[in-house]
C-alpha cells in the first residue's frame, strides 16, 4: 500500500519538482506490478519502510517499533485517510466552480478557497455588493423575475428565443449600474445568441435628479439606432446628464438632433420609462444594478465570474467548461 500513496504524494510533488518525478514513476511501475500479480522489484516499498520507521526511530524506539510491526495497517489506514482528503478537495473545488462555495449552493460556511467570505452564492439575492438603493426602502429578499413582453421599445441583445433570459434594472445615473456596465458588456459578447440581454430603465429620481430625463433620452437614441453608443456616453459622463449635456451627446453622435429633441422635448418615452420603472417594483426591486438571469438573481456590480457561474449552469454548461 505504501506504494499507492508515495505515487498519491510524489505525483503531486512531481509537478512542482522534477526530482520528485522519478519517484512517482518508480512508484507507478511499483503499483502497476502489484495491479498485474507481479512481484514489485524496484525496492520502493522496502525502501520507504526502511526510512520512515528509521525517522521514528530516532525519535521514539518504542514506537518505530510498532510502526515497524504493524507497517501494512498502517499503510491501509493512511492510504483510506489519503484517498477520502482527495475526494473531498476535489467535491469542494467542484462546489466552489459551481456554487461560490466550497459547501455547496446557498451556504454561508467556511470555503478554504475563499478564506474571507468574499464569494458569496450568484442566486443568494441577500449579497448586494454595490448598489444604489432606493430612500426609505428595505431591501427585498424575495425577487420575482419580470415578464418580457414587448420588446418593441426596449434595448435587447441577443436572441430573442433563447432559453436564458437577463434582465437588468439599471439607473443610468447610479454609479454602481455604471460600475456594473464592463461585465453586462462582456456578458453580451461572450455569449452572444445564446441569452437574451433586457435592459429596464429603474431611475432613482430620489437619489439622481435627472435619472428620468436621461433614461428618455436613451429611448430617444434607440429610436436612431444609437441606443449602444448613447448609453456608453451617459455612463462615461456620469453624472453630467442636465438636458443640455443629453443634447450635446446626441450631437455628437451625429443623430438627426430635430428628431431627438422632439423625441426628449415631448416626453416621448416617458410612460415607458415608468412602465419600466413599475415592473422592478412589482418583481420587487429596490436597488440597482438588480439582474434576474432566469429564475436567478444577482444583487450590485459583481464580478464577471459570478455571473459567467450563474450563466453557464443556466445553459447547462458542464463543470469542465467553467474556466473557459
């Protein structure tokens, strides 16, 4: 048995050292022989008998002695104790690659992985992380995925049949939505036809007080189809978004500006805006960036990894394609 374990540990260690490699293949040909009836001649066993029975021996006779006698039950007994820390390090990597958490999905215990309690579960809606929350408002623990419904005079990327829906309730004014938008970004170029992207105009009014005029203004962009480049300039130049600097954006983006300012003038998008705004509160939305990615949910800016865990389980990815 000695044999399987320095194969176990020198094969570890042979990935790090080149020394310990001729170790490991020495105990490889040792355990092969053994599998196959044969007589292992290579003298590993013996060897490694000798010198740790010898360590003990220095140390405590009386005890390398026993070791000595009882060599093999002990070797069995290391070799059950070896094989069961394997299993468990490799389910907690597992858990950790598909969860967040060594223990498994919704647990709050202590991950060796992540020490501090960093990671918390992409569907735990309680992890809010970093957002903007609405004056006066608990935060909502239970969230309820919003319908799709017409897409007509939303920004949508993506396929409009795809199985994984992300909807994000976003305030153009909030920093934190802002924070947030590099990840929706990569989101939308990984994956592509695979998901459907929603964005729902959320405006803090409360906190922002041209939250509203500027989620219009973006209804006006997407009428020009510069909803994309629009909604970077509104992000980029947080928080100049007074009903001049909207103007001047769209006339930077070489829009038809009689059209635009009509759009914004007449309040064009205003109810759509509030129609938005009234679908978050009925899923129970108080903060922003909230995303429902199917029936899961991720509270704030959170880093890409976790909503590439969140993704990648909804399309049924396998554990094995996580780092890709």
């Amino acid at each position: 048995m000695i044999c399987i374990i320095a194969l176990i540990v020198f094969g570890i260690l042979g990935i790090f050292s080149a020394k310990y490699r001729i170790i490991a293949k020495e105990a490889f040909n040792c355990v092969f022989k053994k599998i196959t009836l044969q007589k292992c001649d290579t003298g590993l066993d013996t060897r490694l008998k000798s010198q740790i029975t010898g360590s003990f021996m220095r140390w405590s006779p009386k005890i390398g002695r026993i070791l000595y006698r009882y060599f093999e039950v002990f070797s069995w007994i290391f070799l059950i104790l070896t094989l069961a820390t394997l299993f468990f390090m490799g389910q907690g990597i597992y858990n950790f690659i598909a969860y967040g958490n060594c223990n498994g999905p919704n647990s709050n215990q202590f991950c060796i992985f992540d020490p501090l309690g960093t990671i918390k579960p992409a569907n735990d809606s309680t992890s809010t992380g970093a957002i903007c929350h609405v004056p006066g408002a608990g935060f909502n623990k239970t969230l309820t995925p919003p319908p799709i419904g017409d897409l007509t005079h939303e920004f949508y990327s993506g396929n409009p049949n795809a199985t994984v829906v992300i909807v994000e309730f976003g305030c153009f004014s909030c920093y934190y939505t802002h924070q947030a938008e590099p990840t929706v970004q990569k989101v939308i170029t990984h994956y592509g036809d695979r998901i459907l992207y929603v964005y729902r105009d959320f405006p803090l009014t409360a906190l922002h007080e041209n939250a509203l005029i500027a989620a219009e203004a973006a209804h006006c962009a997407l009428d020009q189809n510069q909803y994309p480049a629009y909604r970077a300039y509104l992000f980029a130049n947080q928080p100049k978004q007074y009903y001049d600097d909207l103007i001047a954006y769209a006339q930077e983006l070489n829009m038809n500006m009689t059209a635009f300012k009509e759009c914004l003038d007449t309040q064009k998008y205003k109810d759509v805006v509030k129609q938005n705004y009234q679908e978050g509160l009925d899923s129970g939305v108080t903060v922003t960036p909230t995303f429902f990615i199917n029936n899961q949910t991720i509270v704030g800016a959170k880093s890409y990894t976790e909503f590439k865990r969140v993704i990648d389980k909804e399309l049924g990815i396998h554990w094995w394609e996580f780092w890709k």
